[in-house]
C-alpha cells in the first residue's frame, strides 16, 4: 500500500526533496486533526518526535514541569519513570523532550527498527495518556512542593524544575536572553519564562498544570515526524490504530500572535547578582536588540545569518571592531534568533559599563548608516555564504542526529504555517539566490529597512548587582517564615506528612509486573562485533600517516598533529592561548579578517585544537597534542593546506591591541562556561588532584587556565611583551618536522594529493635548535570549593581504581548506566532535587561522580559515600541486566558520520588500543551479571578512597561546609 492510499490521512503535499534526497509528505489525520511530515530517504538512523504549540500564559514554568511529568508514567506502562527505563535498556540515539519559548518536543532515535517502535509507543502513551491525573505527586516531585521532615524544620522549597531554573537564572546569559524577548515581545508569550522564574513556580496549582495538558496536549495541536528508512505506511497505520483515531477534532486555541510593532525603541535595565569579591565595574551586558522579520520569510530566514556574519560575528567584522575600538566593552557578539514567530536580532557589549550606553547606541547606529550607504565588503558576504552553505551540505550534526536536527528545523516555519513544514530544510535554491543578491544592494537594503528605519527595537542593560541573590535567599525565607507561622499545627503537620509521603512514594520500587509492561530488546538484538577501526598506518619519509579510507562525499578531513611532549614548563601553559589566537590574528599576507573570510571562502573550517592521549598499555604515558584541523571539498585542497601553512608559520603576534582584544573576549567566554558547565569545571578539576593526564589538560583548558587569561586580560601592558615572545617561541618549539603526525579521512586519489601538499609543508617547518625540557606536572589534592552567585552547586567527588590496583573492564560501562539511572538518579535527582548527575569510570582508572544544577552539597556527598554499598548489594534479574547492557551498547555505539569514524582510529592508534582491545571490552559488556557489577563495588571503594572533591556553587552554601575544603576560592 502506498501512503496516498491510507484513508484515514489526508494527502497535503508530496515531493522530491533533491538537497536531502528525501521524498517528503504532508499530511493531516482526519478524525483527529493531527498534522505530520514524513521524509522518507535511506537513513538507518530513523526519527520520531511528536511536538505541540504551548504558549505560556505566565511564568510558572507550567509547559516545563508538563515536560517532565508526562514521561512520570502513563496508561500502558505504570512505572514512575518510563524515560529512565527507556535511557537504561534502549538502543536509542536520541532520546531527550524540551520545552521552548512556544512549543514542547518529544524526539526519540533509533537505527534498530524494534527499538524504534518501543520508543515511539512509550512517547506517544506518555503525551496522551500520562499518570499525572491519578498521581499528584509527579507534579510535586517534577515541579516544586514545600518541603519540612519535622515540624521543627524551616519551611523550604524543592523540585527538580525549580531547582533547574535557579541554575538557569544563575547564568548572567541565560538571564539577558531572556528579557531581551520580554522587552521586545511584551504582549505575546515570549513576555513570559516557558520554563519557569523560580519566583514564580511556587504559583503554580496542581489543577492549573492539569488543565494545561487538557487545553494543549491533543492530536489537533500536534505535530508528528517520521524522517528515515522505515516503511512509512505502517507507521501512519499504527498512529491512527493506537492513538490518533481515539480522538476527535476540536478547535485549540494555541496561535502564536504577533507583538505589534513599536512606535518607538524601548529601554529598560535589570540586573544580575553577583558576589561581594566581583567587581562591579566592566561588568555590565549592553544590547541593542531588533525584531527584523517573519520567522516564514524564507529568504531572509538565511539572508541575516550572512549579515550577522558580515556585521558582527566575523573578526573584524565592521559592527563588532567598532565598538571594540570605542573600548566599549571586552566581549561584542551578536545573533539572530529565527526559532520563534517574529525573529529578532541582537548585538551585545558584554564585560561593558552603564556609562557607555548612549556612546553603544550612537556606534551601532552611525555604523549601520555608514554601511546601508556605503556598502558592506562583498567578500565578507560571500564567505558567510560559503560558511552557512558548507555546514548546510555537509550535515555535521556532531552525535546528534541528522534527522532531528532537520525536524527541529522544520517547526521554525510548521508551528507558524501548517503548509510550510520544510521551506527551511529545502535551502539549496535560497543559497542559489542570495549568491546572486550579495552582488547586489539586497544586504544593505536590508539594513536600512529592518534595522535602521525600524522602531520595533529595545535597547536593554543588565548590570551586576552585589548582595542581590543574598537579598533574593533572604526573602524568600522571610516570606517562608512567615508563611509557617501563619499555619497551624494541622496545617504544618500535613505539609510533614506530605514530604515523607513523597519520599516514601520516591523510595518505594516499581513492581516487577508494572515494569514488565517497558518494551525491552533481547541480548539477540544486539551486535557482537565491535565497530571495526579503519585505519590504515602509513609513512611520509619518517613522519607518521593516520589513513581512513572512508566515502566522505567529496569532503576532504585533514590534520597536522603535533606533539608539544618537548614544550618547556614556562610556555606549556601558554599553548592554550597560542591555540586561542592562531586564525584569529594578522598573518605575513593576509589581515585577521581577511584571513577569517578567506578560511571560509576557500574551506569548510580550520580550527585549532588540542587532545590528550594516554598509552593504555602504559598509563603513566601521555601524548598532549597540538592541531590544526581542516575540512574542505576535495578540490580545494591545495588552497586548504596553504592556509594552514599560513596559520602556523606566518602568523604575526605583533599586534597587541588585536591580541587585547583576544584575550578580553577569551576571559568573557571562559567566564560563562564556568557557569554554564560549572559541572565539567568541577570534575576535571577534581581530576586534576590525582591525574596528571588530567593536571596537564587543566593547564592547557582548565582553571588554571582561565587564571592565566584573566592575569594577563587584567596586566596586558605590562605582560604584553612577555607574552609575544612567549608566542613566538611557542611555535618554534610546536611546529617543527619531528614533532609532526599527519591524519587524513578521504578517497586514496585526494590522499596522494594531500600527502604531496604536506610534503611541501614539512619542509617549511622549524628546525632551529630550541632547549629541550620537557614540562612536569605532580598532581596535588587541593579538595577546592569556587564560589559564586550561583543558587545551585555542581558537586564532584574523584579518584582512581588503577592505582590501588584494580584493572578497567568492559563491565563498568553497564556500571554507569546503573548508577546514572538508578542509584544517582533517584538518590541524587529524584529524592535529591538536583537537575542531573553523571559519572564516569574511564581506562585510565580516572573516575567521578559529579552533579548538576544541585540545591545541595553534604548530602550529595553522602550519597556518593553510600555508592560502594548499593553495588555490593545489587542483585538484578536476567531482564534488569539486559536492560544495562543494552543501555551500555547504545552509548557505545552512537552512529557515526565520516570525521567521527576518523576521529575514532586516529585515537585508537595513538592510545594503542587495538580492534582486539575494544571487541575484548565488548565482550566484557556483553558478558557483564550480577555478580560482576557487584564485584565493582570494590572500584568505587577504590577511587573513592582518594578523598578528592570540587565544588563550583554558592559561596554561602560552599562556606557552610568549609570543612570539607582545603581551599575556599572565588570562581572569578
């Protein structure tokens, strides 16, 4: 049967996708209402999601915590975390839901085609038919609840959407994205936090919650997608067998409405906390934000990601060199936001002051005038031409699939036009056209019309503000004080009975029948061979040639490796800046932002990189290398190797006020992650205590450092010299021939070629003598807590079971998935409140266990303590260990797109693993029972026995518990 034949869907739209060499189909389910997009093509790695409009109405996070609370359990499957049990024993390559601005996503992927309807079949139960009418407690666990064991207790607040969000309005970034939209969107839904103020998610009524799953959570305000190699026709016929005809269309009211422009730019300033040791002064967000368009405008969805290229976002960028030659602000970027209704445009002085406000509006205003008349530089529009259409063709999502990341693309325009699912997906003849017009005055009539002669505008400040979150802490237990004192007894004894009655709800296991109903794979299902490494080991005269034979589609992947084993202890903490700056400074013939443009013109990208590889049959040995990486169509490879050429030879460090410029926005984008992934910050430096592979990668990325960084951000006139010259001997000592490993994925015919323009490169490479003394590092406990104004904490303890003498085994892979979604999960997300936790038992032996978003400390930590204990007393059936051991196999084999197959053997080989060894460690896995996790018990023991913890959280919280610490340190 074809799907035109199906006669409970209607046929909307069928057509040859020739860009994605997809056939797509629009349809709408007629009972129902449900609307679905279909690509059908040749990709194993198959894609589901159902997606609905949800508009807030406020900021209680209602459409977050519904997120979460649906995947509590449903009709079909009766067990309390579905999602979970579906992390720990599925063959997924995707498997998340996320709430936006106006909609909710619920994506799963799969190459295993029963996996894949398992999925589908729990996701779909979960949406329609979830648990949260019968179970209040879901609400109370996902949202918030009070909370008191004894009524002697203080009356707090807990929930793991609360406590997420008290993270997310901890970041300064996150913080000014949104009220960029509240300023320019104030009568509209994006005026309000889909995912909940924490100030307001206290607001939110379990009925309230309820009824918002009622309104929107129907077939009629769906939307479906199918994407991949699967007989499409018998999917459509178990939707509408299983869900979609049990249900009758009815009019949602979910319209996305359209703010009506300004008369004239708005201004407003809010404020951010920070602690009573940061500065106030260069610390201050200004912005200029534009709402320039239709989210449907197909054209100009593309045309101003080229402007924000031209404009802003490319060194040396007309719009970002003016403000930075101003000194207005450290940090200048810029964005376009095309993932809601009206898109909008911002440019952003970050590390700036109050003062400078009008001086940053006159700058950008008198320079997009400047630009509208006299034209922007016809080649910094055909690079980011280039740029955007090269990642367009090559569809390098990294490890996320490609055909999710294209359905997430295609509600760009579907959530606003039911006809117009894929006019985003489609580019091919948008870039065509736009290659035409950059020749053209189009860019800069843009300009003149969406941005200069537009009052639809906000210019909004957000300033740091010592004491505020003390003063926000201090309120909220003032206003839960007086909320405890304004009850009686009865009142407070239910709300105590509540809290144990959560927790005994928590603790209290699934029935072995209820999660029976979870669809799981057989041992059968799964592959026993390991993925092969393709990797063939040649030679160019006595330097090393990794060669992966591998299809690429006419892209050509390329690396000059090399070795910095020789770096001397004074510059080795330099190559993080070296990497930081090369291609991103003048060379011999080309200026920084004609080097940038003609990168991107010529290439698909050359990047600087760094990697750490330890020998894993000798661990004390490491290899740290120095990159450059490139990818190119096959063509352009002589071109692709000369800039490389250029970058690492003739690269100038004479600039300083370039290299000020670097090193100010370097220290702003090191500031923010520390935030924003303030649980790796803590872990690798927990690491760091012990491992010295993990001590040298700090100094290179770590802590260590951003203290470098913002050493000589702060000293640059006085370090300026110093640090040039620390540059240049740097790459003496880096880029030299018997330092040199070549890497190459692409057809034999382009890797004679390649091998050829290396050559030529070799030859050119240093060889005066330099002094050789090698840097040594001693890894030290430090035991460090790095306080902010965070309102959560990222808790990591660490160690090694190698060096108390136990051996890795594949076995601890099923290890980690049992303690991330069992044993952390409910102690430290469910029970705990926090947003996540993760660990990791890696072959080195180097292992941690570390939260995320975590309202708490002490008690993480004892739950850490208690992790030994749980092991010993595992005792799964033969269906909860192939429930791991699918888990495992999944994360291990994540589909992989032609880089990442060459990335992969690159590694084996210079890590000297062998095929042998990865399918031994998959033999290990898929031999892994109950008694040997049990066993493992004694690996926990033994890397927790090193007594090595970081804390990046709260400096009241991480004050309290001063005595786990050696050191107490601000994080900035």
């Amino acid at each position: 049967m074809k799907i035109e034949e199906l006669t409970s869907y209607r046929l909307v739209e069928k057509k040859k996708i020739e860009d994605l060499n997809s056939m797509s189909y629009l349809l709408e389910h007629k009972k129902s209402g449900a609307r679905l997009a279909l690509l059908s093509n040749d990709d194993e790695n198959k894609v589901f999601y159902i997606g609905f409009r949800t508009p807030p109405e406020d900021s209680t996070g209602v459409a977050h915590i519904l997120e979460h609370s649906v995947l509590e359990g449903s009709r079909d499957f009766p067990v309390k975390d579905p999602f979970i049990e579906l992390a720990k024993g599925s063959l997924n390559t995707f498997l998340n839901a996320m709430t936006y601005p106006d909609k909710t996503v619920y994506p799963i992927a799969s190459c295993n085609d029963k996996d894949f309807q398992n999925l589908m079949h729990v996701y779909l139960d979960a949406v329609f038919y979830p648990n949260i009418y019968t179970e209040r407690k879901i609400f109370e666990q996902e949202g918030w609840h009070y909370e008191m064991e004894s009524p002697e207790d203080e009356l707090t607040i807990n929930g793991v959407v609360y406590n997420e969000m008290k993270g997310a309005f901890s970041s300064p970034d996150d913080v000014l994205e949104r009220e960029i939209t509240n300023t320019l969107f104030p009568d509209t839904t994006y005026s309000n936090e889909s995912g909940g103020d924490p100030e307001a998610i206290p607001d939110l009524t379990y009925e309230q919650f309820l009824d918002f799953h009622r309104r929107y959570y129907h077939p009629a305000n769906s939307y479906i997608y199918l994407y991949g190699n699967m007989d499409m026709v018998e999917k459509l016929e178990y939707l509408d067998q299983a869900y979609l005809s049990h249900f009758d269309r009815f009019s949602v009211d979910s319209e996305v409405a359209f703010q009506k422009p300004f008369d004239k730019c708005v201004e407003a300033g809010k404020f951010y906390p920070i602690t009573e040791n940061e500065p106030e002064e260069d610390n201050t967000y200004l912005t200029y934000n534009m709402v320039v368009g239709d989210s449907l405008d197909r054209e100009q969805y593309i045309a101003f990601q080229i402007l924000d290229y031209a404009l802003c976002s490319a060194p040396g960028a007309p719009l970002k060199q003016a403000l930075l030659d101003k000194g207005i602000g450290k940090d200048i970027y810029s964005y376009y936001e095309s993932g809601i209704r009206q898109s909008y445009f911002t440019i952003v002085a970050k590390n700036a002051n109050l003062d400078r406000r009008e001086e940053f509006v006159e700058c950008i205003e008198k320079e997009l005038s400047r630009l509208a008349k006299e034209g922007i530089d016809k080649k910094a529009l055909r690079a980011g031409l280039n740029y955007y259409e090269f990642r367009y063709r090559e569809a390098d999502f990294g490890s996320y699939p490609a055909g999710l990341m294209y359905g997430l693309q295609v509600l760009d325009s579907w959530l606003y036009d039911d006809a117009l699912p894929f006019i985003h997906i489609e580019a091919g003849e948008t870039y065509k056209a736009l290659r035409e017009k950059a020749e053209t005055d189009y860019f800069e009539e843009l300009i003149d019309k969406c941005m200069i002669h537009n009052t639809h505008k906000s210019i909004l400040t957000l300033s740091p503000k010592k004491g505020l979150a003390e003063e926000r802490e201090k309120l909220l237990k003032e206003k839960l004080a007086a909320l405890k004192e304004s009850m009686d007894p009865a009142q407070i004894g239910e709300i105590v009975e509540e809290t144990h009655a959560l927790l005994e709800y928590q603790e209290t296991p699934d029935s072995k029948e209820a999660l029976e109903t979870i669809p799981l794979l057989k041992r059968e299902d799964i592959r026993k061979e390991a993925e092969p490494l393709i990797n063939d080991i040649r030679s160019m005269g006595d330097t090393t040639v990794m060669y992966h034979d591998i299809f690429t589609n006419h892209i050509s992947y390329l690396r000059f490796l090399f070795d910095v084993g020789q770096v001397p202890e004074d510059l080795f903490p330099y190559i993080g800046i070296l990497k930081s700056v090369l291609g991103y400074v003048d060379t011999e013939n080309f200026t920084y932002g004609e080097l940038f443009h003609e990168i991107n013109m010529e290439t698909g990208g050359i990047v600087p990189v760094t990697n750490f590889f330890t020998n894993a049959k000798k661990l004390s040995e490491c290899r740290v290398t120095f990159e450059i990486k490139a990818k190119t169509l096959e063509d352009n490879l002589p071109k692709t190797v000369e800039l490389v050429q250029e970058i690492m030879l003739k690269s100038r460090f004479d600039d300083g006020k370039r290299l000020y410029e670097i090193l100010a926005e370097l220290k702003s984008r090191l500031q923010s992650n520390l935030i924003s992934a303030g649980h790796s910050v803590a872990a690798s430096r927990a690491m760091s205590y012990f491992s010295r592979p993990a001590a040298i990668q700090e100094q290179i990325n770590g802590m260590p450092f951003y203290r470098l960084v913002d050493h000589l951000e702060k000293n640059f006139d006085s370090c300026r010299e110093d640090l040039q010259n620390k540059l240049e001997a740097l790459m003496k000592y880096i880029f030299r021939p018997e330092n040199l490993l070549l890497d190459y994925v692409g057809t034999q015919d382009h890797y004679e070629e390649f091998i050829s323009l290396a050559g030529q490169v070799k030859k050119s490479l240093h060889t005066e003598p330099v002094e050789h003394r090698p840097f040594l590092i001693e890894p030290v406990r430090k035991n460090e807590g790095f306080m902010s104004a965070s309102q959560v904490q990222y808790v990591c303890r660490a160690g090694n079971f190698i060096s108390k003498g136990l051996s890795y085994t594949g076995a601890l892979r099923v290890l980690k998935v049992m303690m991330s979604y069992e044993y952390l999960w409910q102690e430290v997300r469910v029970k705990g409140g926090a947003y996540g936790c993760m660990c990791a038992f890696g072959k080195s032996g180097d292992s941690y266990f570390v939260s995320y978003r975590d309202p708490n400390l002490k008690s993480t930590v004892q739950v850490y303590e208690r992790a030994a204990e749980f092991v010993e007393g595992f005792d799964g059936d033969e269906r909860t260990m192939t429930q791991y051991i699918i888990g495992a196999i999944s994360e291990m084999d994540t589909p992989m797109n032609p880089a990442a197959k060459g990335l992969r053997a690159m590694s084996a080989y210079l890590t000297n693993q062998t095929f042998e060894d990865y399918q031994r460690e998959r033999n290990e896995l898929l031999g892994a029972n109950a008694a040997a996790i049990r066993s493992l018990a004694a690996h926990i023991r033994a890397f927790m026995e090193a007594d090595c913890i970081c804390v990046v959280g709260n400096d009241a919280k991480i004050k309290e518990e001063q005595e786990m610490f050696e050191t107490l340190e601000n994080l900035y």
